[in-house]
C-alpha cells in the first residue's frame, strides 16, 4: 500500500536499507545509510529489522501526506520535525494517521536525519536492495532521489512490533558537533607519503568542502606530502578509505564510492566513525587521531553495545 506520499521531496531524501553486498567486484558500491547508527535505531524504534528501508534525509528533509494510518520514528540530526505543523518528538516512535503531514526544516546541526515507518518502504529489489545508488540509477525509487508526486508503498509492519511511544532518552542521543574527531587506521599506503605529510594529515584540521557528497568528502587543510608519488597501480577502496591525489588533499570514500582508484590511501576511517563523517556538513572541520585495529574492534564493539541499550531503554520506557 502506499503509505506516504511526497508532497515536497527536501533538498535530498533516498531510500535506504543496510546496503547492497557482493556486486562491488562489478563496480557496484553497496550504498545504504551514511549513518548506520542512527538508521538502525529508526528502525528498531518502530520494530522493523536494522535493515529495512527508510528514507535518508539531507539538510532539509521532506513534505510527506500520510495516506494509511502508521508509525514512524525520525533520528539523527535534529531537523525540525512536525506533524500537522506541530513540533513532533524524534529518536520516539510516534503514530501517524491518514491526513496527517510530516515535515522537516533545515538541520540544526549534523546533516542526516532518518524516517523509518513500521513495516518499511516497500519498493522493489534492485540485485538484492532497496538502497539507492545515484549514480548507477538503481534502487530506491527509479535509481533517484525522492521527487514531488512520488507515492512510497510500505510493507506490512512485523506482528506486534509497531508500537508507538518508544523513546531513546537524551543522555543517550549523539551529539552533532561542529567540528569531528574521527579514529583512522594508517594504510594501506602510508609508506608512499614523507613523516611530515603523515604529521600533518594527524594534526589537521581538514574543512569540509562544498565537494561533499555520498560517494566521498573533499577536504581542504594542510598539505600532505607524498614521498613516492601520489599514483599506484588501481586496488579497491574500502568504506573510509582516504586518498590523496597530487596536491596533497584528503578525499574520504563513502557508501556510493568507486570501487577500485589509483590514489594512495594514507589511511582508512574506522567503521564506527563513518557516522562521523556523514553527519558533519560543508564547512565543518575534521580532525584525524591514528587507532590500533584493536582500538576499531572495541570502538564497534561499543557502537553496538550503545545501539542495544539505547533500544532497551526505549523499549522499557
């Protein structure tokens, strides 16, 4: 059925769900949320699996006409979010019913925000996903961002999971600050740059540059230096891998990113700050500090740890 229909599509809103695996041999990046964490609590909130698709909301999010009685729940960035032009809670899952219109306004901070709707956005399977991927032109709605007139159809909400007034308290809600520290990991070709471009590189800061999107951050700071030259015969990119090109700039490749390039990569954000860089917005700075592998395990480690007793606390509550 089709739950929701687009009045306004915001400045970008996409369908997500956890991503489209195993094609990236092919050249297809797996998409999915910039930010998992919040993605997943939207989802739990409403008592969907982490995975189901949701709509990704940039800056400014949607005008949506609630058609079908459901409920819903926003988290991530504060954008403003109202039922009827009445300020509505977020990180809550809240019911909504026919005639009802949801909004957003301009973030307030951070960049991406969540709406997930009990049962999921129902469109079609694209090689496994409903994730969109921009560039490709495959997934979500017809390969494309939301538009005007677009009627979303929502899948049948799980049995007993829907249940309104789930909240994630405040303590517990990330903060979106200005300016991010994000953990790397050095490699896999720090040995191409001199000491000092490495020095640099960690000791930043890097401005975000209007050349921010889901594919990759362009960043602008101070110069880093390669010893070796800055090409290499092409390998893949992992998610956070972080390139730099001749004139010493980092680029952070994200969800929509290439899947093979012949930069150096100084170094690669760990998993659980991708949310970090997804949520900080031309303009903001970036710093860098350098992590062992076993300082990335246990920073995902407590990334789920937070995910499940943010949802615990909302289920108790």
């Amino acid at each position: 059925m089709s739950a929701l229909f687009v009045v306004d599509p915001g400045l970008l809103t996409t369908i997500q769900d956890r991503g489209r695996f195993g094609h990236q041999r092919v050249g297809v990046p797996p998409s999915g949320p910039l930010d998992r964490a919040a993605f997943v609590v939207a989802n739990r909130l409403v008592g969907n699996p982490d995975g189901a698709a949701a709509l990704e909301c940039t800056i400014k999010g949607p005008r949506l006409e609630v058609r079908h009685d459901a409920v819903v729940a926003v988290a991530g960035a504060p954008m403003g979010f109202t039922i009827n032009g009445q300020d509505a809670p977020s990180w809550t899952a809240v019911r909504i019913r026919t005639g009802d219109v949801l909004a957003f306004q301009m973030a307030q901070a951070g960049c991406r925000a969540y709406l997930a709707v009990a049962g999921g956005i129902d469109v079609p399977l694209a090689l496994g996903s409903r994730a969109t991927y921009l560039r490709g032109r495959l997934g979500g709605q017809g390969g494309r961002a939301l538009q005007k007139g677009d009627a979303l159809p929502v899948g049948r909400p799980p049995p007993g999971g829907a249940r309104e007034g789930r909240t994630v308290p405040p303590a517990l809600r990330p903060a979106y600050p200005a300016e991010r520290e994000c953990r790397v990991i050095l490699g896999p070709q720090d040995d191409r740059f001199k000491a000092e471009g490495i020095r640099a590189f960690l000791e930043g800061p890097y401005d975000v540059t209007p050349q921010a999107d889901r594919m990759g951050y362009r960043l602008k700071g101070p110069e880093i230096t390669h010893a070796r030259g800055h090409d290499i015969v092409s390998d893949g990119i992992p998610l956070g891998g972080i390139q730099v090109p001749g004139e010493g700039q980092p680029i952070v490749l994200l969800v929509d990113r290439q899947t093979t390039g012949g930069y150096t990569k100084i170094a690669t954000v760990i998993g659980a700050d991708i949310g970090a860089i997804g949520q900080t917005r031309p303009g903001q700075r970036i710093r860098f500090r350098r992590v062992t592998l076993e300082e990335a395990h246990a920073a995902l480690a407590a990334e789920a740890a937070w995910l499940d007793r943010a949802v615990a606390v909302a289920e108790a509550r």
